[in-house]
C-alpha cells in the first residue's frame, strides 16, 4: 500500500468515525418547550410523549377522561404537564407536576405544592402556573 493510499484510508475511516458518533449524539424534538435530553440532577427525560402519557395515567386514576395534551414544560428537575380532561360532561384544562426522581418523573400534588408552607422546591415559574388553576 502507497502512503497516498494509506493516507485516504486513514482520512476515509476518521470520517466514517466522524460520521458515526454524529448519528448517535443528541436528539431533537419538534416541541420547543420539551427537550428529549435528561434535566437537571436527574436521569428523567424530558419529552412530550412521556410526560403526557404519565399525565393521562394519572387522570385515568382519578375518574376522569384525558381529551388533549396542550404543553410540556421542564425546569430544573421538574416537569409541567397540562391538558384538558373531562370528568363527566365538563371538560376542563388540568396541570400535573412532576418531580425527576433519577430516570423516573413522580407525580406531585398540587394541593402539596400550591399549599401554604409547602416546603417543595419546584421552580417558581413552573408553580405560578401550576397554582393559577387552584
């Protein structure tokens, strides 16, 4: 083998390398207030499919009907889910907070959050929104 020949083969392989670790690094996601990346301290990923499929789980425990998803918002750890549910005949929109608790969302009370003294450190932007609808 040439050096010349060597050397495209050293450059072909590098590329193909290079080309490889791009293809498995990072994500995207159509929804600008939802990444697919872990957040915060925890290994929970934040996306839309999953937040709102813990969310629905969560209205299906309570009675209700989930009808809709509307947003997704991650901060810090935390994880603001609202949609509108039916209970009934009335639709209505609903919040639902979750906290990462290492690659797993756990759902949090509202009534616990948006208490008074509640001693949870979920980010004040998420819980104004979050205690709006109380």
């Amino acid at each position: 083998m040439t050096t010349r020949t060597a050397r495209y083969a050293l450059v072909a392989t590098i590329a193909a390398g290079a080309l490889v670790l791009s293809a498995c690094g990072g994500s995207s996601s159509s929804d600008s207030s939802a990444s697919e990346s872990p957040i915060g301290g925890g290994s929970a990923s934040c996306d839309q499919a999953t937040l709102e499929g813990l969310a629905q789980q969560a209205t299906t425990d309570s009675g209700s009907t989930w009808v809709s998803g509307k947003s997704v918002e991650c901060v810090d750890g935390w994880a603001l889910v609202f949609g509108i549910t039916k209970t009934g005949d009335i639709e209505q929109t609903s919040a639902f907070a979750f906290e990462a608790e290492g690659p797993n969302w756990a759902l949090k009370q509202q009534d616990a959050i948006c208490g008074d003294g509640s001693d949870d450190d979920i980010p004040a932007q998420l819980k104004d929104q979050l205690c709006a609808l109380r």
